[in-house]
C-alpha cells in the first residue's frame, strides 16, 4: 500500500488542483480491486486560501470526498489568515490542527513522514525563498525544530533565494529571525546528539555575493555567512537525495511504495510550473533536475502550468542577455540516461499553444498518465520512493 504526502505553503493555482485532483481519482478509479493507499495532503501559508476560492473548491471538493485522502490545514496559520470559520463550514471533512486533542501542523506532518520512511534518520527541506520576503524559512525553521524534537536528524539545503539564509547579521525589526533561528536549532541539534546538515549551493551563493574570491589566498571563501551553513557544490547537496529519508520543500510531495518494493534510489519528478525567464524558478528547477540524473538518479522533468511555455515556440537570446537559452538546455540534455522530459497536454490545450516541432518527441501526458506515472509506477521498479518538487 503506498502512502503520499503533499506539502504546500505558497498560493496554489486552481489548476494545479485541478490536475492533481484529477490524477488522484484515477489513480483510486484503476485501484477500485485493491486498496489504493492512503494521500495526505497538508497545507499553510498562502496555500490555505485555495480553500475558500471558488475556483479551487470543487476541485477540492472531490478528492476531500475520498475515504484514501485526507487534507491537513494548519490551525494556527488558519486563524493568522482569517480563514477559520469559513473552512470549518465550508470544509468539514478537511482536519484542522491545533484543535481539540489533534496536534500541531508540523508535529502531525513529521509524525506522518516517520511512519511513510521507516527506519529513516533524517529529515530535510530544501529552502529557495528568501528570508522576509517570503515566510518560507519561517515554515522551515518549525519543520526542522519539530524533526529535531522528533528524534531525527535535520537537514537544510539552500537553493536559489534560499541562499539568503546565510547572511552574518539579520536584524529584522518585525519578523522572526530566520538566520538565528538557525543557529538556535544547529546548537540544539547537536546538544541532543543529532548532528544537522545545513549546506548552500555555491552556485546560488556565488551568484549572490556569498562566496568571494579572496586575493590573499587566491581561494574563493565565504563572505558574510553565518557558520551554521557550509557551502557547498550542488553535487554535494544532491548527494543526499541518494538516501531514503523525506525531503520537503515549498511545494513537494512524495510517493513511499508499501512492502515488497525492492531498495535503490528515490526517483525524483521536478514540475517546471513557471514561464521560463523572468524568474530563476524555471532554470533552478531544470539545473537540479539534470544535475540529479548526472548523478545517476533517475529524473523525471514535467512541464506543467505555465511551464509549458518553455517548449512553445523558437527561443533566440539576445547577444547581449546573458540569460540562458532553456530549450537548447533541453535540446542537448535529451540524451542523458537517468532524465525524461514530459509536457502537460491539458496545459497546453488550455492555453491554446502547442510544443515546438523540435520538442516532438518530448511525450504528451494526460492527467491519466500522471496518475500512472506517480501513484502507479512499474511493478519492476526498484524504487523505494518518488519525490515530487514543484519550481
């Protein structure tokens, strides 16, 4: 029997409950002879509004209905957001935490990752938000505390804005602090005897002036940085997604196989969701998803949302932007062993576009095929996990 978990913090896109909706229901229709597992869906933040959206609530609606889903709500972050009594009345099959003898969020989201990795040690999230200018790393700051208090391990990598982490001397004057916060939980981690793992990728500290090259030694070194964080090559963070434990991000999810699943590798699914330049999302997503299967881990990428516009039409950089061509980054990485490219054909059809005719055979999936592709993988597959991101 497998078990899923889903966390969101940031707004969702109706859309995307749309198809996850829909790729969890034939997920259940092609299970109807079996169990079909259990899905846990857990949201925060910005993501608890899609509860009240209309535009989001019957897609909602359907799955909630489901007896093998459940839907967790942050309680408190309910009531920061106002939202309380409107889920409570909208929504009474949706399990609010914070209530009654229920727990808190994010005790209630380890707890449920233990028992899904068994026999795992540690447990991470991987930031790409900046400090202040998103509350991410405040989420971030409780799931780490709550894995520490839990007994495991815990484990931060920085990526994109989430390098930010690292910088010597936050002193913000209305919101937590997100560099001490982690210098609090690195000395507590290792107070309790369980050693955390908190690493930057040095491209993304580079890019953002936290790693310098130093004319007396002639060795780039940090710059700025708290001592709690260690930069490191993306290799290096990667690496770590070669172990059976849970990874949680912004937006992720996760698949675990019940038993009789053989072991190896975690297989990692990377949703490109984004238009592919005025942000980092789409390039950082497409940089994580090729250096993971370099590594020999085997990837999935999935244009999706807004992402499919990164297949449609002809890209030409100007000479004079120094931005990086994304389909030709696709066009010459098709080869690569461990990565498959995928594109949403509901997506597409919903914008009324179509891929590049170079991008042919980059392979059409339906909601359909995404039910099969997540929940329903090979019978032959090793994998012990799927891991889902969301850029």
């Amino acid at each position: 029997m497998a078990c899923s978990t889903f966390l969101f913090c940031d707004p969702i896109p109706a859309e995307r409950i749309r198809w996850i909706a829909a790729s969890i229901v034939a997920w259940n229709d092609k299970s109807s002879t079996e169990h079909p597992g259990s899905v846990k869906v857990f949201l925060t933040g910005d993501a608890l509004f899609s509860l009240i959206d209309a535009r989001a609530r019957p897609a909602w609606a359907v799955v909630s209905i489901l007896p093998s889903v459940q839907i967790i709500a942050d309680g408190d972050e309910l009531q920061l957001q106002g939202l309380r009594d409107p889920v409570c009345s909208g929504f009474p099959q949706v399990k609010i935490t914070g209530v009654g003898d229920q727990g808190p969020f994010w005790e209630e989201l380890v707890t449920a990752l233990k028992e899904e990795w068994a026999g795992a040690k540690n447990a991470a999230f991987l930031l790409c938000n900046s400090p202040y200018m998103s509350r991410v790393p405040v989420y971030m700051l409780r799931f780490l505390s709550r894995v520490e208090k839990t007994g495991l391990h815990p484990e931060l990598y920085s990526y994109l804005d989430g390098v930010h982490t690292l910088h010597d001397g936050q002193r913000p004057s209305e919101f937590e602090n997100i560099g001490r916060g982690v210098a609090a939980l690195a000395g507590a981690a290792v107070q309790s005897g369980r050693d955390p793992w908190f690493a930057a990728c040095s491209r993304c500290a580079t890019a953002r002036g936290y790693y310098q090259m130093n004319p007396g030694t002639g060795f780039c070194e940090p710059a700025s940085c708290i001592q709690d964080i260690t930069i490191r090559p993306l290799k290096e963070i990667l690496a770590r997604f070669s172990s059976n434990h849970p990874i949680v991000s912004h937006a992720s999810g996760a698949i675990v196989p019940g038993t009789g699943r053989g072991g190896g590798v975690p297989h990692l699914v990377v949703f490109i969701t984004n238009p592919p330049y005025c942000t980092e999302w789409t390039f950082g997503g497409m940089s994580l998803a090729l250096a993971a299967a370099m590594d020999g881990i085997p990837t999935m990428v999935i244009f999706i949302e807004e992402g499919v516009y990164a297949l449609h039409g002809t890209h030409e950089v100007p000479k004079n932007d120094k931005v990086f061509n994304i389909q030709e980054m696709v066009a010459v990485t098709t080869d690569v062993n461990a990565l498959q490219y995928f594109v949403h054909a509901p997506s597409l059809e919903d914008r009324g576009i179509d891929i590049s005719g170079e991008f042919s055979l980059v392979r059409k999936v339906t909601n359909e095929d995404l039910a099969r592709i997540l929940f329903q993988p090979d019978t032959e597959c090793s994998a012990p996990a799927t891991r889902m991101i969301f850029f």
